[in-house]
C-alpha cells in the first residue's frame, strides 16, 4: 500500500477539501490517504467550530483513511512550527508523499525558492531583520524580504504558498524522505469572504456565513452532506458552535489576574505587550473588539489571536522551547484501508502510535493538549463542560466503516 | 470625638448587626462608630453576595459613620491573620475600642485565654502539633489543645469566640493601645440555619433562606429595610446576587490549565493538596459536589473554599508572605460623623488614606484586591463585567446625609 499525507484543519470540511483529496489520489497514485490534523485549536489561534472528533468524522466521509493529531504545541504556530511537526509525523508514519493546496500550483517554484533561501540564507535573514527594525510584522518582513531578493517566483504574500513553502523547507531541513506536491486551489482564497464560485468556497467565508444563528441550508452548496450532518448534530448535543468570543471571558478573567511576570512566561509574549494587554483588557466587552484596539503593525490580529490562545491554555515559552517534535502519533479516526495501512507500517513507525488518550498523560505535549480540552469544553455550560471534557478522554478512534458519497 | 470599632462582614447587614451597633455604643460611649469591614471576598473564602459599596451603603444606613476596607491578603484568612489585618486598621484610625460579638461575651474570659496562651505557649503548641499528626484539621486542633490545657473559661469550638480570641491576642502581640470588649451575641449562632427568633437570624441563615430566586419578603422581619434595599437594587441592575457557584467555571477552568507546580504557589496549597484538587475537578459539575468530594479531615469546607478563592484569585504564597500589615486605610464611606472624625485624627494617621482606588495601584496589597475585584466581576456577562470593574476603580467613598431608621 502507498500512502499520501495532507495536512489540514477542516474547519469545516467543504468541497474544495474534497477536490483536493482527488487530486491527491490522483497525483499520488496512493491507495491511503493520510490526514494530519489540527486538534481544537488553529493554525491562526482560533477555536475550531467544532471539535476534533466530529472534524474527524467529516474527514472519514470524505475518504480520507487515516485522521492523525497535530499536538497544540505545532497546530498553534506560524508557518515553520506549524510544518515542521506535521510533516515529522507523516514521516513517523511511514507516509512518503505530501500533496498540499497552494495559490502557485507549481511544485518547482517552491523548491526553488527554499534552494533560494537556503543558498542566500545570510542575505535573506539580514533584510527580514531590517524590515522588523522598521516596525513591520513577521510576515509582512518575509514578504518584503522576497520581493528583495528578487527573481522568485512564489508569491510568499499568499497565505497558502506561506504554508506550503515552509512544508517544502522542513521536508528538506529534516533531510526527509518526502516528495512534496501541490495543486492549485480552485476559486476562493483562504480570506475571500464572498462566494464567486457555484461549489467552492474557503472555510473562512462559510463560517462567516453561517455565523451562531446561520442556517446550514446556506452553505449546503459548498459542503458535502456529512459536514452538514455534523455541524447539525453537534449544535443539537452542544447548543452551539465554537468561536473566540465564547472564551472571552475566560480570556479577561485570565489576563486581569496573571502578573505581568506571569505574562512573560506565556509564549508569544515578547517586547512588553504584557502590558498592552492588561491595559485593554479591562474596558473590552467582546474579543474582537480587544483585539482591535490591541493590535499593531508588529502585532497583526493573527499573531495577538494565536498569543491569546497561549494565555487561554497557559502554554508557556518553557513548554515550546522544550517541544522541538512529535513524541507520539495520535490516532483520531481511521477507515479498513486505514486500519490495513497502520497493520503493514506498524512495526517500523518512529513513534508510539496511540489510540487512547490515557495512554499519553505524563508526555509534555499530550498535557498542553490536554489544557487546550479544558479550554475547548469550557465553553459550554455543565453538565455539557464535565461531557466534553470525558469524551477527549474517553472516545475511541472514529472508526468508520465505508466512504459517504457527497 | 472618642471612636469605637468593629470588625465585620455584613453578608448581608442584619438586625444580628445592628443590635451589636447599638451595643457597642452604649458600652463605649463613641460617638464614631468605625467599621473595618471584607471587600468582595470573605473570611471563609466566600464572594460577598452583594459588593463592597452596596454592603457600606447598608452599613451607613445602620449608623456606622466610616466603614473601612480590610484588603483581601487579611479578609481571606483564618482567625489570627484576619484580626491581625483588623486591628492594625482600627490603630492606624487612632481607634482605641474595638467591641466584638462573641457567644461567650465575657471579656474576662477572652484576656485569660490569650493570658495563658502566652504563659503555657511551648505545651500549647506541641499539642496542636500531636493533633495535627493525628490528622486532625488546624481547628479542631486547636479546640482539643484548649480542652486539654484545662480550665479555660472560652469555649473555642464556638466561630466568634475564635475570632474574639484572635483579636485580643492580636492586640497584645501588637501591643496596641485598644481595649476590646464583647457582647454577647443574640439567639442564632453563626451555624444556625433555622430561624428560632422573631426578629433575629444569622447571615447564613438568611443567605440560604434567600437564595438565588428567593423573595426578600421570606427574610423582611430580620433585616433593617436599608439591607432589603440594597439587595433588591443590586438584584435589579446586575440580575443576580454572588455565590460561589457562579465562579465555578471559572474554578474549573483554572484548575485544569494550571500546572501542578503553578498551584503549588498559591496560598494554602500544602501537603500535595495540588493533585487532589486537579484530579476531582475534572468530573465536578458544581461547586458543592466539588468540595464535597476534596474534603478531608484535615482539609475541611472552609480551608478549601478559601484555598480555592486564592486559586481564583491568584494570590500567591510570595504575596501573602510579603503582607505583614496594612499598608494603606482604604475608605468606602462615610457620614458627616465620619467625616468629622477623620478631619480630627487626620493629621496623626499612621497609614495613608485612600479616598480613590487610583492611587492605591502599585502597592502589593491594592493588587491583589484588583484580581479580587476582577474575579468578583467576572460573574456577569457584558456589558455588565466591565461596568462592574468600572465601579471598583471609579467610585468615590460613599457619602450617607444621615441615618436610616429601621
């Protein structure tokens, strides 16, 4: 059997998920398809709209054979962090292909841009430098930094080729054995909010579509019919679906009683925003509202989003620098060609793979995980609070048993 | 002007209270009546279930002529660090009476107990150290080392005589130039919880009477109008009174994003308590059944609620071993009485007043009573949270014309 990885959020799973799954198959010539997945917690420091289990289930209707866990401590980071431990855990997985969606679609412009960087690395590093010294942000100082350096030909502006750039730099910085791909993503970008496209549309637009009343019959379009089915049932068990406003309280609470010195300890604090946020904590009354009057060249609303995250789970710069890779594999869901792939890679995966959560207490990054549960289930009410909380811990992998045609 | 003082709660202001006004009156012959009163937290770890300016409000209206807030490093203690802070208050005032309810009410037999406990101190103490290892809690304890010393005319079983002790014991240790005095307290103890009086009831007793949906009616015949008031109009703006369930999921989500070592900090986490904690919090849906299932012979009810509100709070071993006494007299209200007096001694307080929380920010003390205060609020969604928080940095000491009759 020969397996194709693809890293992703599914918040929610729609259709371009879907094309891109095909065109994995179909590019790959794979017969298991590997997904690593973002727990209850987002690349952009935002709570999923549902959880981990359900996004597991939406994924296994759709085909995917294997749903794997990306810990916290690499689902919650920028683009590097955020690649490094994803494309380690299909490579622990035996997985020897990367398929991923990309605004460019050109698999020789992101080799040559990581053989770019990696050649001019000195040149590079000195001009993101420059333009962080000017007061720009992170990304708006790579971008700057590319354009510079001139003759690139990826527009590292794009946030996707941001992500897939920074997969293609850890395949190589690991020396993996991975052949990366990519396909161009149909019609919508990542932060279109209008739908141009009669099927597709980015996740972005569909939660902003859907809002906490929005009907599903909105966006039914641009999902397959399982994704419908789970978002439904989740709101008929939960009452609602997640978003940060939810846990803007917990946040405020949070950053009115930490010490500015326990502030300092949260990573992603840096050059004294302790002491912007515990000025604007106390007058915001919605999360947005906060991170407006908050945010700054330097720190975009991604990066405060991401950093408030960290406060709300209290993960601290300790528990990054000491996360340098995935100490387990974590099983979310698999179908029979998943359970068949793991039977014939299992004596030669690089790292414990773990079906039960229990098994895991006691490693480092399984208890950041288990504090970004806590958080997640904290928004509900009891006995819906002490629920979510067991079903973390108790819930078997999803284990389903034929594909759902959409 | 000749002050007297007292040392209260008034959770909520009752006839209980207002006969101990008038008492103290007559025993002192003050014509200023100061009370040093708990700010949002109480001594048994409790949240106030009205704030602090709505209980001065009652206490204005009851005829106290200044009412002074004991910060919460004093408030949220047992009986020797909470008189302590008491004291030291109603010194730096120039107050040199201090009138206190007890269920002896027999000076005597208070300035003999603290007599021998000083004089027969090394046996004393061995004693309560042979309880302690026989896994008795830190009261119980102490009850039995009094048993055993024999012929102690205080029964130190009883809540007020504990606190009486601890305030007379307090004034001699500090060697303070206050002579206290008690008064027998009135029909309930502070445990009762029926109403065996027509007129008199204990704050706990009304408290569960009320309720959250309660009718002040029920409660009427035992409280001055002012209380029924107040209560009615803090009902009325912030639609509900405090208890302890309503921080629950506060508790619980700190509980669980907290790392052992970090619980280890707070205050009161001793003997591994931390473990214990985090491992019955998960499956706790209230706050009750929380407690419940902690409590040990040597972590009792009030230990532990106390225990949790500096969970809650954040308050810190460091910050609690830093505060040796009051550092500021901070004033919630006055009449014209109160006024006058403060006029009086002004020039020889031995510790800045403070009219405006503003100026307090910085000191140790004022910033625990900020997380305090943020906790407190923390119980209402917005815009209330913030209108709440607004209130304790923006309101002036209350200013009462005259007095309310019952």
């Amino acid at each position: 059997m020969k397996a194709a990885g693809v890293i992703v959020e599914y918040n929610p799973f729609h259709n371009g998920h879907w094309h891109h799954l095909q065109e994995t198959k179909k590019k790959t010539g794979a017969d298991c398809l590997i997904a690593v997945m973002s727990g209850n917690f987002l690349q952009r420091g935002e709570p999923a709209i549902v959880s981990k289990w359900a996004r597991t289930k939406m994924a296994l209707a759709a085909g995917v054979d294997l749903v794997i866990e990306l810990p916290y401590v690499f689902a919650v980071q920028a683009a590097e962090q955020f690649a490094h431990g994803a494309v380690r855990l299909l490579d622990a997985l035996g997985c020897r292909e990367l398929c991923f969606g990309s605004e460019s679609g050109d698999i020789t412009a992101f080799l040559s841009a990581v053989e770019t960087l990696f050649q001019r690395k000195e040149e590079f590093d000195s001009l993101v430098r420059a333009g962080l010294a000017r007061g720009q942000s992170f990304p708006k100082a790579n971008a700057e930094a590319w354009r510079q350096l001139g003759s690139v030909p990826l527009d590292l502006s794009k946030p996707n080729n941001v992500l897939g750039f920074a997969y293609v730099k850890a395949i190589q910085q690991n020396k993996l054995a991975i052949v990366p791909r990519t396909i161009p993503r149909l019609a919508a970008g990542y932060h279109d909010e209008s739908f141009s496209h009669p099927s597709i549309a980015s996740a972005t637009s569909l939660r902003n579509a859907l809002g906490q009343t929005g009907q599903l019959e909105r966006i039914a379009a641009y999902i397959p019919s399982a994704t419908a089915e789970q978002l439904r049932q989740y709101r008929l068990t939960y009452g609602r679906w997640h978003d940060w406003e939810m846990y803007f309280p917990l946040l405020k609470y949070r950053l009115l009683t930490a010490t500015e010195e326990e502030l300092r300890r949260i990573a992603g604090v840096e050059e004294g925003i302790e002491y912007r946020l515990k000025q604007k904590i106390a007058g915001a009354e919605t999360f947005a509202a906060f991170i407006a009057a908050t945010k700054t060249k330097r720190y975009t609303w991604t990066r405060l989003q991401r950093l408030c995250a960290h406060v709300l789970t209290n993960f601290t710069k300790e528990e990054q620098n000491k996360a340098m890779a995935p100490t387990y594999i974590r099983l979310l869901g698999m179908n029979e060609t998943g359970r068949r792939y793991l039977q014939q890679v299992k004596k030669e995966l690089a790292l414990p793979l773990a079906a039960k959560a229990a098994k895991l207490n006691g490693d480092p990054l399984y208890e950041q995980e288990k504090k970004a549960t806590a958080v997640y289930a904290a928004a509900f009410p009891e006995p819906l609070y002490s629920a979510a909380l067991k079903e973390e811990y108790a819930t078997a992998p999803i284990y389903s048993s034929g594909i759902e045609r959409k």
